[in-house]
C-alpha cells in the first residue's frame, strides 16, 4: 500500500470513529435528560410518554408527523394538559465555487403545550401579523386585525373578551385550535428542572374559549 492510500484509509478510518463517538455521547446526553425530565415527573405527578401516537406535525412548522419524540401528560387548571418536545431536521444544501455540493442537516425544536377543551371547535389558527401581510377584517377590531391573523373559522369563541386579552398580551401567540385541543407552541426544548413551563397564558386563553 502506498502512502498516500495508507493516508486515506487512516482518515477514513479516524473520521467513522469520531462519527461514532459522537453519536454515543448524544445518546448519553439525551438519556441523562430524559431522566431529570422523569424524575420531574414522577415527583408532580405527570406521565411521561415517548413516541406517543399523536397528530400534531399537520399544525406545527415543518409537518413532521414523527417529530414528537417525548411528552408529558397531567392536570393542570382543572383540565388535562400534554407537553410535547417536537422537531424538525432539513438539509442544507451550499455549492461551493468548484460546483461542488455540500449537504448539512439542521434541527429545530419546538416546546408544544396542548389543553384539552370541554368542547370541540372547528379548526383555526391565530399568529402574529407581519408587516407586509394583507390586512382582513376579521373580527371587527381594528387593533386586533392589525396586529393578529386568523386563518380558518372564525368561531363564536372570538369575543370580546379574548380580543381584549390578545391586546393585552395575556395569550400565547400563535396558537391553534382543531377539536377539542387547544394548541400552543414555542421555538427551544423542554428545561427539565421544570418542563412545562407556565401554563398560565395557555390555561386562560382555554378558560376564554370554554367561556368559563
């Protein structure tokens, strides 16, 4: 073997490994965290549920219908509540000047908090507003058609009072309603001193459409 294929072999070699190596690591990394998540769990009396069958990619960003790898189910304000870490992987594609391609994988994690309404709702979605985006008379308000889009049925849960609470900043945003799951979601992963976070926006816009 010549040197330069001896090289070769050595640095293919070297490059497997480390790729190896790394895999092990994460793997290590996410099973010491799954189980603070656990522990969190067992201590407030929330279940933990990995891989659970549920639908939720069709309503979050990229669609991934697998992409809820962990979840937490529980109580909470008097209503069920699931907490779910959910994520998308894309590549990356940049050409380089020679014409060469290279492809990257990139993930994003989104925390993905769900209550269960007393009734079902057709399906309908509330985001932000962007700057450039075609204003609708939607609800009537103009400060809440100019700073929130609404796409799908606008039902008789947009009431004044949760006009008035969006205006206020006392819901989460965006948020989207498909029977009786009220769903909320927001770009990082679970802290698993304290997985679900504050629950208190998402259970007061609940309240709002129970009209509770």
């Amino acid at each position: 073997m010549d040197p330069l294929t001896g090289a070769l072999a050595f640095l293919c070699v070297a490059s497997l490994a480390l790729v190896v190596i790394v895999a092990l690591v994460a793997a290590r990394g996410r099973r010491r965290r799954d189980g603070r998540i656990a522990e969190w769990a067992a201590k407030a009396g929330w279940q933990v549920v990995m891989r659970p069958a549920v639908d939720w990619g069709r309503r979050l960003p990229g669609g991934n219908p697998d992409g809820v790898r962990l979840l937490l189910s529980g109580q909470a304000g008097g209503r069920p509540v699931l907490v779910g870490e959910y994520d998308v992987t894309d590549v990356q594609v940049a050409t380089g000047a020679d014409g060469s391609a290279t492809t990257t994988p990139h993930t994003r994690h989104w925390v993905v908090t769900v209550a269960i309404l007393d009734r079902p709702w057709p399906p309908a979605t509330v985001t932000t507003r962007g700057r450039l985006s075609r204003r609708n008379e939607a609800t009537g308000d103009p400060g809440f058609d100019k700073a929130f889009r609404i796409s799908g049925t606008v039902g008789p849960w947009c009431t004044p009072a949760l006009i008035a609470a969006h205006l206020a900043h006392r819901t989460p945003v965006p948020w989207s309603v498909a029977g009786p799951e009220l769903m909320t979601w927001t770009e990082g992963r679970m802290r698993p001193a304290h997985p679900v976070g504050d629950l208190g926006p998402l259970l007061h816009l609940a309240a709002l459409l129970d009209g509770r």
